[in-house]
C-alpha cells in the first residue's frame, strides 16, 4: 500500500513521520511525497528508503497518477492506495475531476457557478474561487487532531458530523444539484487522516456516467472531514457530438 502524500513542508513532514513509525501495521510499502520544492522539508528531515520524492506540482502529479488509477479500475484491478491531503489546500480533487473530465470529453464545456447561500455550519466562508469553507469548529484544530467522539475542545460529544450535515443538505436540495460527490477524510492511524484512492475512483466514474446521461449536470463536489469542509459546484455542458 502506497501513500501519497501532497506537499512536503511542516504538515506532510509530521504525516510521514506517523506514517513511518506504523508502517509495518497499516502494510506500508512507499511513501510518495509530491512538492515543487526540490528541498522541501521532509527531504532535509527523513531519510527513508521508503519515501519517494516526487519534485512536481501537486495538479500535475494528480493527474496523471489519478488516471493510471482510474485505469486499474476500469482494468478491474484492486485499488489500494490512500491520499494524504494537506490541511490548508485548493480544491485539489475538485480540480482533478475537471482535468480528467475534458480528457475523455475534449469538448466538454464546464463553469464554476460560486456556491451562494448558507449551508448552515458554524464557520461557513465564501472564498474567492467562489468554493465555500465550513467547518462546526469556531476555533483552531490542532492538524493532527482525530476527530474523536468527545471534541478536545469542548470536552463534550461532538453532536456533529460534515458528511451528514452536507447529505442531508443536498437531499433536501437546499442547494439544488443533480449529483453530489463527497471525499471524506477520515482519521486511518497515529494522527493521519486519509482518503482511499478507490472511494475518489468510484465518485468521478458516478460523475462521468451522469455527465454523459444528462448532457447538461450541475454537481458538488466536497472534500470533508468529520469537522470540516471544502465545497464546489461544477456545471457542465455535453454537446451531442460527443
């Protein structure tokens, strides 16, 4: 099992460490750390025959490494990997879909209508690409935070959960979408919150059969932890031609 891990500064330096130290428990063969920076910080920190160093930008990795494992999909082949996302991040997977979307349909045509509106957590942000930041937390989490049962914070139980807030939302169609798509973060070991490679897989092949079905589809598209959110709208238009 491979993990690849995006970005290698202080946040993926701490999520290689965790994950070397209980390789031999999650069956750890390759730590793949992708950074533009050819003297990124887990290049100075760790030495490790396990870590591969990928000195690319993230996007451009992403793509072709998301297409080699869509391919083993439609090969039929077991998908194993885990993405390690970083903590502060663009809608990387967002992006991803949309690249390997106008490569299958070169003459695809697709828009970024911003998400309007409240979807009701506490923290609930417009940025500037017109994504939208949620979160239940009005304080700062540590990064390597597990999201347990009771919240360290409030010392309470945590009476919250993203994924069923925003599958809620949607079916109630709150903010009206054709389909949603959710990549969930969930906390796998020592700190380390991961998203199986095999769960993004099978959302975009939902996305790309509605695509081709409906011609004109308008998605969401959230990447999520228990606490915490990143959301995106994709519209999208195919001609008959494809």
């Amino acid at each position: 099992m491979n993990f690849i891990v995006v970005g290698g500064g202080c946040y993926g330096t701490y999520y290689c460490r965790q994950l070397l130290r209980g390789a031999e428990k999650l069956g750890l063969e390759q730590l793949v750390v992708v950074d533009h920076d050819p003297n990124c910080q887990v290049r100075r920190e760790l030495v490790d025959d396990r870590i591969l160093h990928i000195t690319q930008d993230w996007r451009v990795f992403l793509q072709t490494y998301f297409a080699e494992q869509l391919q083993r999909h439609e090969q039929g082949l077991p998908i194993i990997d885990h993405y390690v996302p970083p903590c502060i991040a663009p809608h990387i997977l967002f992006e991803t879909f949309e690249w390997e979307l106008t490569r299958h349909h070169p003459t695809l045509k697709i828009s970024h209508p911003p998400v309007s509106g409240k979807i009701g957590t506490p923290v609930d942000m417009a940025l500037a690409d017109g994504n939208r930041a949620l979160s239940f937390a009005e304080w700062i989490c540590p990064h390597s935070c597990i999201e347990p049962r009771l919240c360290p914070v409030t010392r309470g139980p945590k009476d919250w959960d993203m994924r069923e807030h925003l599958v809620k939302f949607f079916a109630e169609q709150q903010l009206p979408v054709d389909s949603y798509h959710l990549f969930s973060c969930r906390h796998l070991a020592m700190g380390v919150g991961t998203i199986p490679w095999r769960e993004i897989v099978v959302e975009f092949v939902l996305l790309r059969e509605a695509i081709t079905k409906n011609h004109e589809h308008r998605a969401a598209l959230a990447t999520i932890s228990s606490c915490h959110g990143l959301v995106g709208l994709m519209e999208t238009y195919l001609g008959n031609n494809n």
